[in-house]
C-alpha cells in the first residue's frame, strides 16, 4: 500500500464519519422530515469538502492527546 492509497482510505473513512454525523446534526435541527429529506446534501456537501482534511485532525489529535497526558 503507498502513500496514495493511505490517502484515499483515510479520505473514504473520514467522509463516512463526517457525514452521518452532518446529517444526525440536520435531522436533530430541523426535525425529522427536512432533516433526513434534505439534510443529506448539505451532509455530502460537507463531508465532501471536509474529509481532505483528515491528516490535520488525526495531528490535532495527537497534539492535544500529548498535551492532556503530559
């Protein structure tokens, strides 16, 4: 596996991620028919756009995990 392809799974993981939790958001602010009637575009929309970003929140991580067990 290359460097690449770490990128990719991470990318597909961290969309999975990020949208079921933008659509529970949606559904739990707008109620149950617009929430799950609508709510998944702006999930994918968000998903899409934000999970090019999953190196930084998995560095983020570790950065605060080092400083709370310092």
């Amino acid at each position: 596996m290359d460097e690449e392809d770490v990128y990719k799974v991470g990318t597909f993981l961290t969309w999975i991620i990020i949208f079921i939790g933008a659509w529970i958001y949606c559904i739990d602010t707008y109620g149950f028919l617009l929430g799950v009637g609508l709510g998944w575009l702006a999930a994918a929309i968000s998903a899409t756009v934000l999970c090019w970003f999953w190196p930084l929140y998995i560095l983020g991580g570790i950065f605060f995990a080092l400083k709370a067990f310092k």
